[in-house]
C-alpha cells in the first residue's frame, strides 16, 4: 500500500504518509492473512474452558445475492461500490451492479456454466472482481477465487482440483498464461479475460438468458456451495475449503451484530486486502448487506492519496501497518528533535484508553490528550483519511500497548480470530468490552471450546461442511461436531478468547521444555528492525531464533549517501528486542541465540503463503545451516 518515490501534497506530516506507503506496500510483501492467531499478556491455562455467544437476533440473509438484489429494488440509486478515478472516486448504484451482475451471470450460462460448476476467478480487487464473484453465483455457480500473486504451480494446482469449468481473469497477459496451464489439465475450461473485453462478450452471448438467470438464482438455497477457497497450504497443497450460501451470510450476519459500529450511517470502507481472501470477501458482503459504500484502490503507488480521497470510515488490515504508521510517527518527532515529545504523546494515549475504560479519565489526563492531539493525534488518523475511528485487525498479533495507543489517537483497533474453514470469523470485538491482547469475545450463535491440550475448538453456522475431495482430511478436522483448528488458547475470566499459537508448531527442546513459538516471534518482530522472526529449537539443548531484517529500515540506517549501517548499533537494538521478548517468557523458553539472515522471505521463494503465514518446515530447511551455527 505504500508510494515508491512519489510526491503528494501531505499536508505538513509527508514522513508518516511515506511510511503508510511503504507499509501498505502489503499486496506485493505481506500477502494479507484471515484474522489470525493473536499472542497476548494473558497467560494461556491448558484448562478445558468452554464459551458461547448470544444468539442471532436478526435471521441471515438467505443467499449472498439477496442483499444486493434488495437494494436494487428498494433503494436503486444507492451507491455500493466506488472506484478509482483519477480525481477522486466513481460510484455505483445498486441498480448499475445489479444489471452488470445479471449480464454476466446470463452469459456464464450461454457458455455452458450449470448449477455447482466451478468457475475461478482471477483479478485484483475492483468492481470486475465483485460483478464477476455475484455472476458466477446468480449463474447458480461457485466461485474460485485464486490470488493475482499467485504462482505458476499454484494456479495450476486449484484449476485442476477445482475442475474449474471456466476462468475469468482480469488481463490478457493473466489469460494467456492461464490458457497455456489449462493445455495440460484433464478438462481444459474457457479462459475469458475482462481486459479484452469479456463483459461485453458475455452479455452480447447471454441476451436472451436473462430470465434463466432470475430462475437460477430462485433455486439457491443456503446449502449450496457459494465459493471453494484454497487454504493458504503451510504444509502440501493448499486445500479447498467448502464454503457455503450459509456459511458466508451467518459470518456476515454475526459480525454487523457483534460491530453494529461499522456500520452506521454513512459508513464507507476501503477493500485493499485481496477479495480472495475470506476475510476481505466478509468486508464486502457485511457491507453490502447494510448498504455501506465500498471502495477499491486503484494501485498500491495511489492508495495513501486514495485513502484521504475516500475517507473511509473503517478498514480492516493487518497488524503491520498500525505498527508502522506509530514508528513513522515516532521517526518523525525524532528528525525534529521531538522524540520525548511523542514518547509523552504515546504514553498519554496508552493511560488514556485504560482511564477510559474505567470511565472515569482525570481532569489531568483530559488535558493532556486535549494537547497531543494536534500535535500527534491527528496526523495519525489523518494517515487513513481522517475519519476512521474503527479498524479490524487481523493475520498476526497486534501488540496490546498498540491497541491502547490506537484507542488513544480516536482509532478503535478491535482484533480477532477465526480462519478460512470458519468463513473466516469466530470472534472479535464488542467495541468497549474487549481487553486488549486478547481476540475479543465469540461471536453470536458461536461455541468455543478449549480442550485439555489447549487446543481451541468451535461449533457455529459458520463452520465449512469440509475439504472439497479429501473426506479424510475432513474426518480430522471435524470430529462429533467440532472444528478442531490446530490454535492453542484460552478464555479469560471475562469471556474473552486468546491464542498463543500453533498446535502443530510447538516446539520440545532437548530439555523437554514446551515453547509455542508465536508469542515470542510476534514481540520480536514488533521491533521496526525486523521483517520476519523463526524461532527453532525443536530436539536442541535450547531455543534460537533466525531474525530477517526490515530492508526499509536498514535503507534508513544507511542514510541518503548508501553508506554501510553501523553494526554494533544495529545488534544492540536487535539485542534490545530480543530481550524484551524474553522478559514474557521462563528464561528455559526464552531466545539464547539468534542469527541474522540478510534475506528477505517472500511468497515467490514459498517461504510464507499468501497470506503471510510461515512455511516454518520450509524456513527451516532452507537456512539450515544457519540454524546449525546457533548450536556449534
């Protein structure tokens, strides 16, 4: 999400707005994850404990399309989607969409897409992107989304266990690469291309199927499949989850019930985490649903600019970007001598959201906030267009002194849990009840059970039905009703849910010694040093870690001139961090040792997924000899 080199008119804070575009640079570095697993100060008890939320108190919508189809009959001018131009942003009305979303649909039919086919999609977010999702689905088909950052094998990997019937694709590179795959798959599916002009195509084929489409949408019901979205696959192939009509609509429904915030009048978001995430795609449809405009950046080079233009009034992102923008904060203050200043500011704002939990802010700290604001405050809600006061926040742990400077600056940062097999949200949230470090409370007609292990289990409607072709994989994933997700947690005395980590990610040093890696990888990366933390010590005599440094960060150390950064500061700081992060754990699960590695981690080298989560075992094999140098 981040400017390279540009230049904008910032309005007097352009140090902070450089740093949002190198950190929103994420569609490229970071993937963007579901809500994901969260590290806390709570101190996780392998006690059972079981929660459950309210119930519902509002009935789902019955299929994904009938939101739109609502507004386009009761409100048709109503403006749900918005695009980039370049002055600003268009807007669609419920009508317009409907009418695109109908001629698609009667095309995809003309081109022989039946009931339950599989049609993939392949786009960067935009309006192409939800018109062509809403058409495949008003064909009666489901949706395959497939990343625009995806590789070659991966592409080819979902096409085929899909059995995709047809691909739409955003460009005509994207669907000439993509029709060269499909040479060697058992079926070879039409590849249409938005770019070279597929929505007129399909319309002009589909004219006289229009009545078929209202008939074909008539019959869906809850159960049938909506979209087969493919695991981020930390481990073998990615696996399709099976998401139905339900599915989607009840994650949907919970979430307006749990954040009503989100969307009160007026309320308008920007869509850049990618739609073929489930996180992303339950953005869009809780906002479809209450009728809230979203918006689609244009590039990742725009989006600082976009976000001020559009004025979002909530987002959802990951933790990297809250990090970023208070270190570019921070930076900032220090280049002007100012550092103790923003020091002040943040602690203010860290005492203020604990004060104002209790209701009761002193007269003393009223002041003080009153002073900061201008100074500090509103530059960092100005970052994101100046209105936002709520954000989710999800793929990786928020640090909780984060969240309290957040809720400081005006900004509510409500974090949360779930995954793709849960359409993607078990809990988050209420605004004014969570603890921060922890994932909020469970979300309505939502049970979470935590087993004598400490594994985390949930039973809701928004539970998948299962892996598409793998029953087995299905059968241990779903046992006597319960999705067992492989997350380690707790519950507070309070209600809240917590995550520590990764079952399958634990580590047993030669010690005997059990250490979750995840909290303490977390707090080390919180450091703006550090891009990516892998802790490893699984059979030795004690924990290590492999640190991958932030280049941007170095490139700043290194200053104007290129010079070479001074190392003995460098490790000092990395020292610091190190140390901050063992002052969480027993000094046995502590970091002893560490290495740096020069490299970055990236979704082309299959070190991380698409959606920044870690291949360890890949990790682990590749800087092995590293790893082998931290134990000689």
């Amino acid at each position: 999400m981040l400017v390279r080199g540009s230049h904008v008119d910032d309005g007097g804070h352009g140090d902070l707005v450089s740093m949002v575009r190198l950190t929103l640079r994420a569609r490229e570095r970071c993937g963007y994850g579901t809500v994901g697993s969260m590290t806390t100060t709570w101190q996780a008890q392998t006690r059972e404990a079981q929660v459950s939320g309210p119930p519902l108190t509002g009935e789902p919508e019955a299929h994904l399309l009938s939101p739109l189809w609502h507004w386009a009959e009761n409100e048709p001018t109503r403006p749900l989607l918005a695009s980039s131009q370049h002055e600003g942003f268009a807007e669609h009305s419920a009508a317009e969409v409907r009418r695109e979303v109908r001629d698609l649909a009667a095309g995809l039919i003309a081109h022989g897409v039946r009931p339950g086919d599989r049609v993939a999609l392949l786009a960067s977010n935009g309006v192409d992107w939800v018109c062509g999702d809403h058409g495949i689905l008003a064909a009666g088909g489901v949706t395959v989304p497939i990343y625009d950052t995806s590789s070659v094998e991966q592409i080819t990997w979902i096409l085929s266990d899909s059995g995709a019937k047809l691909v739409l694709v955003e460009t005509a590179a994207q669907a000439e690469l993509v029709a060269e795959l499909c040479k060697d798959l058992p079926a070879e599916p039409e590849v249409l291309a938005f770019e070279a002009g597929a929505r007129q195509r399909l319309r002009e084929d589909g004219r006289d199927r229009l009545d078929e489409v209202e008939a074909r949408i008539a019959a869906l019901t809850g159960d049938d499949l909506a979209a087969l979205i493919y695991s981020s696959g930390t481990t073998g192939e990615p696996k399709g989850c099976e998401l139905t009509h339900a599915n989607l609509c009840a994650n949907a429904r919970q979430t307006v019930e749990q954040v009503p915030e989100l969307f009160g009048p007026g309320a308008r978001s920007l869509i850049f985490l990618p739609l073929a995430h489930a996180l992303a795609r339950m953005q869009l449809h809780a906002s479809i649903e209450q009728g809230a405009l979203s918006g689609f950046p244009t590039s990742i080079d725009r989006l600082p600019d976009e976000l001020r233009a559009f004025e979002p009034t909530f987002i959802v992102a990951v933790p990297r970007i809250f990090e970023k923008v208070r270190q570019a904060a921070g930076q900032k203050a220090a280049d002007r001598g100012l550092r103790r200043v923003f020091d002040r500011a943040s602690a203010v704002a860290v005492r203020w959201a604990d004060e104002q939990k209790k209701l009761r802010p002193s007269p003393w700290m009223r002041l003080q906030r009153r002073l900061f604001d201008p100074l500090v405050y509103a530059k960092v809600r100005d970052a994101f267009g100046g209105k936002m006061t709520l954000a989710i926040c999800g793929g990786a742990a928020l640090q909780a002194d984060l969240g309290r400077f957040f809720d400081g600056v005006g900004i509510t940062v409500l974090q949360g849990y779930g995954l793709t097999e849960t359409s993607p949200i078990v809990s988050g949230g209420p605004v004014g009840r969570v603890e921060h470090g922890t994932v909020g409370h469970v979300y309505p007609a939502t049970t979470v059970r935590v087993a004598g292990d400490g594994e985390i289990l949930v039973r809701g409607p928004q539970v998948f039905g299962g892996y598409w072709h793998q029953p087995a994989a299905t059968d241990a994933t779903i046992r006597e009703g319960w999705l067992h997700t492989g997350d380690l947690g707790a519950v507070t005395d309070t209600g809240e849910l917590v995550v520590t980590g990764r079952k399958k990610d634990t580590i047993v040093t030669a010690g005997g010694k059990n250490v979750v890696p995840g909290p303490l990888e977390d707090r080390v990366r919180a450091h703006p040093l550090v891009d990516q933390c892998v802790v490893v010590g699984d059979g030795r005599p004690f924990v290590g870690a492999v640190l991958f440094l932030d280049g941007d960060e170095l490139g700043k150390r290194r200053g104007a001139a290129g010079q070479p950064a001074d190392e003995a500061a460098l490790r000092a700081e990395l020292d610091a961090a190190v140390a901050a992060a063992n002052a969480s754990v027993s000094r046995a699960e502590g970091i002893r040792a560490y290495r740096v590695v020069s490299e970055q981690l990236s979704i082309d080298s299959g070190a991380v997924t698409p959606t920044q989560k870690l291949r360890r075992r890949v990790v682990e094999d590749r800087f092995l000899d590293e790893i082998e140098a931290l134990y000689r």
